[in-house]
C-alpha cells in the first residue's frame, strides 16, 4: 500500500516494529499454565466448587476449552500437589497474581 511504511515508522519506533517480527509463538505458556494451576487450587478448594464448575470458570477467564485445560492441569500435578499440601489462602494469592479477584 502506498504510504504504509511512512505512516508506520512515525508512529511505531523501530525499536518495537523489530521488537514484533521476532517474536515467537507459545511465549508465556509455562507462565499461563502455572497460572492456571494457582487458579484452579483457588477454585477447587478455597472455593470449595465441584471440578465441572471450576473448568467452566477456567474455561471463562483463560478462554480454553475444558479438553485443553484437564491437559495442561495434568502436566502441572506436582505444582498442584505442592500449592494443596501448602494450603495457600486467598491473601498468598493475591501476593503472586494481584490482577486475578481472590475473594472467597
């Protein structure tokens, strides 16, 4: 398109348009997972909900499905055994994901 690298490179500094193209696929999904491990230990047991009810929250706030949320629990069980046998509370929570709601 005409004019498209001259709009672009005032508006975007080459330090971020370069910053884009190497970026890679699949970044952040170890910390996505642990994430959802951490959530998945609040809703099951702070909260106290059945395991259907804790994948459709899960399923709402990480916007997976329930198939690819039971497989990635799956690979994360021994950090699911540790957070249950160190019975973390809400307020631990909140310390380590303060943009996620914690109430109980």
């Amino acid at each position: 398109m005409r004019g498209k690298n001259s709009l672009y490179n005032d508006i975007i500094p080459s330090s971020i348009a370069e910053l884009g193209k190497k970026s890679r696929r699949n970044t952040f999904l170890e910390e996505r997972d642990d994430a959802l491990a951490y959530r998945y230990n609040y809703h099951a047991h702070l909260c106290r909900l059945r395991y259907d009810d804790c994948l459709v929250g899960l399923s709402a706030e990480f916007f997976l499905s329930h198939n690819i949320i039971i497989q990635r629990l799956s690979r994360r069980t021994d950090l699911l055994k540790s957070l249950v046998s160190a019975n973390m509370q809400a307020g631990e929570l909140r310390r380590l994901y303060p943009y996620y709601a914690w109430k109980i």
